[in-house]
C-alpha cells in the first residue's frame, strides 16, 4: 500500500471510530435518506411556552441595555479590538454562562433561548456572537457538560460561568479537516500523572484570550488487531501555565473584533485529571460537541437576515426609479421575495432544530449539519443579494453613508462578517461529507461486507449476502409503492398541502436513488463526492421544506387570515423543488470527471499560459518571504490548510 493510501485509510479509521455508530433516537433526516418522511417529528410544529419564552425575552432585554449603552459595533470593526468592558458587562448579566446549568453557577437556558440570544446579537455584531459562542457552543462548557467527570464540572463549569473565557484548539497550521495528520502530542509522564504538550494550533477563536481551553492532541497509539491505531485525546489546559503562548494574532477580512490566533505549546504541563472522557475520545468528543454547538451560527446567521430584511422593506419603498418605488420593479421584486422567502427558512429550521435539542426525542447530528449548511449559505446569498438591491449604498460603509446624510445600513459589514459561516465549525464541503456518510450508512453497513469485505469482520460471505437480501427484499418495493400518510394539517392551502406530498414522495425516490448509485459505483463511491453532494442537497431541501411547512401550519392555525406564511412557504418550496429536479439530474448528466481532469492539469502547471500579463510576484512588502522562510511556502503547498 502506498503511503498516500496509507494515510488516506488512517485518516478513514480515525473518521468511523469517532463517528456515533448507533442511531439511539430517530432523526428526521436519516430516516428521511432511508426514505421515511416522518412528518410526525416536526408537527406540530414547536411552539416554546410562556415561562421559557419570558426567561428568553428578560436576557434579551439585558443584552440590549449592554449594547445601547456600551457596545459600538462600528467602532470595533474600525478599531479590530473587542471592548473589555463590554466583555465584563456581559459576564456581569451572565452571557458567558447562558448553556451551563444553574447547579454550577450558569443560566442554565434551554437551546431555543440560547438561539434566540445569538439571533439577537447577530442582527447587530457578529464579532460578539462569535466571542460567545466560541466559549459555549464548542469551548470548554459543552464538552465538559458532555464528557466531563463530576469533579471537572465543580472545579471548571463556575469559573466559566464567572466569565473566564474559553476556547477549542483542534485545527493546525498544517491541520484542517484532517486529523489524521494531528502533530501535536501529548507524553505521559512516567509515573502517568501529567503530559508534556507539545504543539501548535491554529485559528483558535478567544485563543489568545481565554483562559482555559480544550486542546486536541495526540497520545500514544494503541495496538488493535495487529495494527496501530492513533490516539487523539482531549484535555483542559489552563492557558497561563509555563510554555503556552501565542505566536501570532490572526487578522481577517470580517469580525473584526475577533479574538483568533495561533498558539504554541513547549512543554506544557498538564494534569492528567485534566483528560475529558477517556484517552483516545478526542474526536468524539469534538464531533459530538459540535452537534448541538453548531446551531449557534445558523441562529446568529437568520437574526442578520431578519435585520437586513426590515432595511429592505425601508429601501425599497424609499428608492424610486423611472417613477416607481424599486421593489415594484421585477428584478429587484425577484431577490427581495426570495430574500423573505429563505429568512423564514432559516428561522423554521433554527426553531425546529432548537425545540428538538430541547426536547431531547430525536438524534439532531444530521439536522444540526443541515441547519448550519443550509443557514449559512443561504444567509451569504442574502447578503449578497441585499448589497446589489441597495447598489452602491451597499457596498459603500455605513460610516461614509452616515457622514455624507444617508441611513447607515450595515450591508458592507454584514457581508463581509457573514462570508466566515461557510467556513469555520466544518465547512460546506465538510457538512456534505458528513452527511453523504450518514446518508450511505445503511447501505454501507448492509454492502460493503460484500463488495470490499476487511480482515477479521465476523461473518462469512454467505451471511452478509443473505442478511442483505433480507433486508432490500422488504425494504426496495417499499420505497415504490403509494404514500399513504395522514398529514392531519388543516390550515394549509391546497399548494402547501401539494409540496407537502411532494417532499414525503419524494423522499422515497432519494432513498432508491442512494441504492442505485451505491450498487453503480460500489466502494468507489466515497471518491464520487460531487454525485453525493447532490443527494445531500436533495435532503437538507426536503427537510427545510419540512420545518417550513409545520411553521406555515403553525401559524395559520393562529391567525387564519393572514396569508402571508402561507405565501413565503409556498415560495420557498417552489424554489426547492427547482433545486431538487436540477439535483436529481446532476446525478445522472453531469460532467465532474472532466472538472477532475481539469483539476489535475492546473496542479500540474497545465495552464500557466492563461496567467499572461499579471504581475506575478508578492507585494514589495512581502518580497523577503521566499529568503526568509524558504521552507515555509513548500510546506503550505504539500500541506494546505
């Protein structure tokens, strides 16, 4: 085996052991790729009771006094510094403990009110969403909540609660999504009392400010069947210990109050009482906390929508032109209906998502996926659309705006703080494998014993065959026979209730689709990720279509005369389905080996004669880099982040 496959399949390994391998409580959308539309799970859609609502209602009142009389979001993107008074204000109202339970000195707030903090702080600075919930959606509190013993949860969780700020230190200069190339390590001492860390981490968010931190590392690998298998263990370090410092403040093109760099670690010292869960869980415990963490940015993401949203109800009624006010003219009529139509989405699939969590009745990994791929990039195209409604006003700041007499809207920096939401917590690409993978998990498991069987599985041929035939014997004619679900939705209008019968149909044909491409491209399939992709776009639309659907219920059943719930989910849904066609075709007319071809040709130096008449070389500035790490732009090459 190759060193390239060796690695690949180390990296494999390391993926699937991390990965939940049971399904403990049913997932709309699993269910939805095995093509079961269970509509049961999202209707009636989740309406949060008074109590809980008036908790949500009384901390957002608090954080608005916060930011009326201390935060200036435009100051801090001008300045690229976080005010700490405004930090010490919210630990004051108990922001930074809004997720750990009241019994360790926290708000203890249910999902749905921690969103709706998020939602309220991104329609205003996404710099401060992103310092709350680097602390609480994937900092310390939430593997600590998960994982963490007794006596870590009474030592740690009040200090947190108390405002001493966390961070999750995983990714590496030479590190993205790929653990399996992990550098740093951790060493245990000989008598097994401490480790000696040693390593660096890069891009961590409230990095260079936090007190304690979660650190990925290596600990040394175990023998499994003959065969090694890597350790990568969590722990909490204290971020004022010997040999911890930061290297470099990172500076970016948006959330500009962002606290981010690259730490180091010499000979770091750390307790082993300081091992969340066990030696080996590190992965786990960073997937399993990103998957109600994840939520938090598809929150703050439809709070900015909801805010530019109003901005366009103003401009467009303000803007005239050639006598008529702009929303009125179809091409702009076209972006801001659609622009609507995917803010409600966003907030069904938010609340939906959130009132799931809460309620704890249903496996949320694949839909919290969903809710942070599908919010996050349709938040990028509402922004995008909202800067061309508004023109030059929307690409011009809202400082200059503001001098020169007009309204200053936030278009410029909202686009430019929202651009990071398809990155970081897992990228797109990153969403669409992990859902591609839970998508194929039936099939996989049912399958691969027999197309690519592994030394040591326990049972022969004959058996997995036969346990196969069982299974797509019962379930294959399923998925082709008629619906017959009771919707039980009475105030839906007839072209609601049609998508609604449309998405369940359709759910049937994403399953047996999945099965035809499994058994087309067998184990070759894990390489066809654009064809999987576009099955995981069918899925994250027909789940949106879903929560869109119960909400338009919901609020139909509340007030009958007001259409325009009806008009949004109807609009989406039209939109989804065009999606959901074009999707369907890409997997069957589609041209993604010729862009492989392609793709190989460009690495391969191919086309450099397309790259004529460019001033090829870096700035003045920046001339010396080549002389003075020469190494460096190798290294990045073999090893990008």
């Amino acid at each position: 085996m190759s060193a390239e496959n060796k690695a690949k399949e180390q990296a494999m390994d390391l993926a699937e052991a991390a990965r939940q391998q049971t399904w403990e409580a049913p997932s709309f959308t699993a269910e939805l790729f095995r093509g079961d539309f269970r509509w049961d799970l999202l209707h009636p859609f989740p309406v949060q009771d008074e109590e809980d609502r008036r908790v949500g209602d009384e901390l957002i009142a608090r954080i608005r006094r916060v930011f009326d009389e201390h935060l200036d979001p435009i100051a801090v993107d001008e300045s690229r510094e976080y005010p700490k008074e405004v930090l010490d204000k919210l630990i004051e109202i108990g922001v930074f403990g809004m997720k750990i339970p009241k019994e360790y000195g926290g708000l203890g707030l249910s999902q749905t009110n921690y969103a709706r903090a998020l939602s309220f702080m991104g329609s205003y600075c996404q710099s401060t969403v992103t310092w709350i919930s680097a602390h609480q959606s994937i900092g310390a509190p939430q593997p600590l909540k998960l994982f963490g013993t007794e006596e870590q949860k009474k030592t740690f969780l009040p200090r947190l609660a108390r405002g001493a700020i966390s961070a999750f230190a995983l990714t590496e200069p030479d590190v993205g999504s790929d653990p399996g190339k992990m550098a740093t390590t951790a060493t245990p001492s000989e008598d097994g009392s401490h480790y000696i860390l040693n390593g660096r981490k890069l891009w961590t968010t409230n990095g260079p400010d936090a007190e304690l931190i979660v650190v990925m590392a290596c600990t040394p690998p175990i023998i499994k069947r003959g065969k090694e298998i890597p350790q990568i263990t969590a722990f909490i370090v204290e971020m004022d210990s010997p040999g911890v410092s930061t290297r470099h403040r990172c500076d970016f093109m948006g959330l500009r109050g962002l606290s981010n760099g690259e730490l180091c670690f010499e000979n770091v010292k750390v307790p082993a009482e300081n091992i969340i869960g066990k030696t080996g869980q590190g992965l786990k415990i960073a997937l399993t906390t990103l998957n109600t963490g994840r939520l938090g940015i598809p929150a703050a993401s439809a709070g900015a929508c909801k805010k530019l949203l109003l901005e366009c109800e103003r401009w467009t009624n303000y803007r005239v032109q050639w006598g008529a006010p702009i929303g009125k003219h179809q091409a702009v009529a076209k972006k801001t209906a659609t622009m609507a139509a995917n803010t409600f989405a966003m907030e069904s699939l938010v609340r939906m998502c959130c009132s799931l969590a809460d309620h704890e009745n249903a496996d949320i990994r694949l839909e919290a996926a969903a809710a942070k791929y599908f919010c996050t990039e349709t938040a990028w195209r509402i922004m995008d659309d909202f800067m061309q409604v508004r023109g030059g006003r929307g690409y011009e700041t809202e400082t200059s705006l503001y001098r020169r007499g007009s309204r200053p809207v936030p278009a410029e920096r909202f686009l430019r703080d929202s651009r990071i939401g398809r990155i970081f917590e897992g990228s797109s690409e990153v969403m669409h494998l992990i859902m591609a993978r839970e998508a194929m998990d039936t099939h996989f498991k049912l399958l691969m014993p027999i197309i690519q069987p592994k030394p040591g599985q326990s049972g022969g041929l004959f058996h997995h065959l036969w346990k196969a035939l069982k299974f797509y014997a019962l379930w294959y004619p399923k998925t082709w026979m008629p619906l017959f679900i009771d919707f039980n939705v009475s105030h839906l209008e007839t072209n609601n209730r049609r998508h609604l019968a449309f998405a369940a149909k359709t759910a049937r044909r994403l399953a047996r689709s999945l099965f035809h491409t499994m058994a087309r491209y067998g184990a070759k399939l894990e390489y066809e990720q654009l064809i999987l992709g576009n099955y995981v776009e069918i899925g994250v639309d027909l789940f949106v279509m879903g929560a869109v659907l119960a909400q338009a219920e919901q609020r139909a059943s509340e007030k009958p005369n007001d259409r325009t719930p009806q008009d949004l989910a109807d609009l989406f849904c039209r939109e989804a389905r065009r999606r959901i066609a074009h999707n369907f075709a890409a997997v069957k007319h589609n041209h993604n080996h010729l862009m492989g071809k392609m793709s190989r040709a460009l690495m391969g130096g191919k086309y450099q004669w397309l790259s004529s008449d460019i001033y090829e070389d870096l700035p003045p500035r920046y001339r010396d880099y080549d002389r003075r790490k020469p190494q460096a732009e190798a290294q990045e090459a073999a090893h990008p982040d």
